[in-house]
C-alpha cells in the first residue's frame, strides 16, 4: 500500500466534526466528575473521564490559532476561570479552597503562555536560538505557576496546549498522537491510563467546525458543576 492510499484511507475515517468533537469531551468530562462526587470507587467513570483533558487541550491551541482576537480570547479564559472556581470548589470539596482550582484555570495560563512564546520567538533582532531558548524558559515559568497555583492538571497542562499548538502544522495524526501521548507517559497512575483512549475521537476529527458552539463549553462547564453540587445537597 502506497503514501497516496494511506493518506486515502485516513481521510475517509475522519468522519467527526468539531461538534462533536467538543460533546465527546463533554460527556465524559460529566461522566468523570459524576463518578468523582457520586462513585469514587467505580473505576470505569473516572477512567472513562480521562478521554476530555487531551480533547479540550486540543482545542484550546486551536482555538488561539484562529481566534481573530487573541487577547480578548485569553480575557474570556480569565474571566470563566473565576465564574467556574466556586461551582468547583463547592462541587469537589463542599466549600472554598485552594488546593486545587479548575481546568478554566490552566487554560488561561496556558494561553498566556502562547501568547508570550509567539511574541519572543517572533521578535526581532535576536538570533533564532535565543528565541526559542527564552520562550521555552517562559514556558517552564508558566508551568511552574501553574503548578504552584494548583490548577488542573498543572505543568502537564500547559506543555499538552503548547504541543498541540507547536505542531499544528503537522499532520494530524502526528499532531495528536504526540500531544495525546505526551499526557499519557506524564499521567500513568491508575484511572488517568484513560488519557490513551482520547487518540481515537481526535484521529477521527475531520478538521471541520461543524455548528461550532462557541459558548457551550464556556457556560457549561460551571454550570454542570453547580448542577451535580446542588444534586449532592439534595441526596446528602
């Protein structure tokens, strides 16, 4: 079989959309947290769960790709990272914490963090190794905040966004493979094995928009959480 015949091949079983695409990550984002606040010990649910971090990681380089407005995309970030902390704080620990803030969080930061590698790599006047050297150094900042800030997923997080967003050139397959497999080596202890299962929704995705959505994702995710919070007091 020929390169033409594979390409043939792969072209034909990318078959999902963006759409759906984002509503695969999304239900087994809910799946997770439901078996998280509910099943704690039903080890499917959270293993299930770990199919959306690579998905929503993926579209977050994505979507800092081709937003026509970078900053106000990273705003938006900001701005549902701080709607989303108290329906997450109370859906995971009953209360306001700061051991660990939610996914918005991350994404933020980690938009943050391309938008700084984007304007020192393109600078001018410096010589292409320093470039990449000071972006990556600011990369390893904003993981490291991350981290200190507790964020989901943290460090690893970051780096996902960051190499879904140095490859997006690639081809696809490439392109996932690496950043699903990047949280797949780095995320190896027991439920978080699930992250593998994400390769095969991202292969399939056609690079099409589809309905597009723009806002679902932004309001469901505290709304969900506040949902299964309220759930939670009712049944307890």
């Amino acid at each position: 079989m020929d390169t033409t015949q594979k390409q043939n091949i792969m072209e034909r079983i990318r078959i999902i959309d963006g759409t759906v695409l984002k509503l695969i990550a999304m239900l087994t984002m809910v799946i997770d947290h439901i078996g998280d606040i509910f099943f704690p010990e039903v080890f499917w649910m959270r293993f299930v769960g770990r199919i959306a971090m690579p998905i929503f990681a993926f579209f977050i380089a994505e979507g800092y790709s081709y937003t026509h407005d970078r900053k106000k995309y990273l705003l938006r970030l900001g701005i549902f990272a701080l709607i989303s902390e108290l329906p997450f704080d109370f859906a995971f620990d009953r209360g306001i914490t700061l051991t660990h803030q939610n996914i918005m969080l991350t994404f933020f930061l980690a938009v943050l963090a391309l938008l700084l590698w984007d304007r020192i790599t393109q600078a001018e006047g410096k010589t292409p190794v320093l470039k990449i050297l000071a972006g990556c150094i600011v990369i390893m900042i904003i993981s490291i905040l991350a981290t200190l800030l507790c964020s989901d997923y943290s460090f690893f997080g970051i780096l996902s966004v960051w190499i879904f967003y140095l490859l997006r050139k690639k081809a696809h397959w490439l392109r996932s493979l690496c950043g699903v497999g990047f949280l797949a080596v780095t995320q190896t202890v027991g439920y978080h094995l699930g992250i593998g299962l994400s390769l095969i929704p991202l292969l399939l995705y056609n690079g099409k928009k589809g309905k597009g959505l723009k806002w679902l994702f932004y309001v469901f995710y505290p709304g969900h959480l506040l949902v299964l919070f309220l759930i939670y007091c009712l049944i307890y």
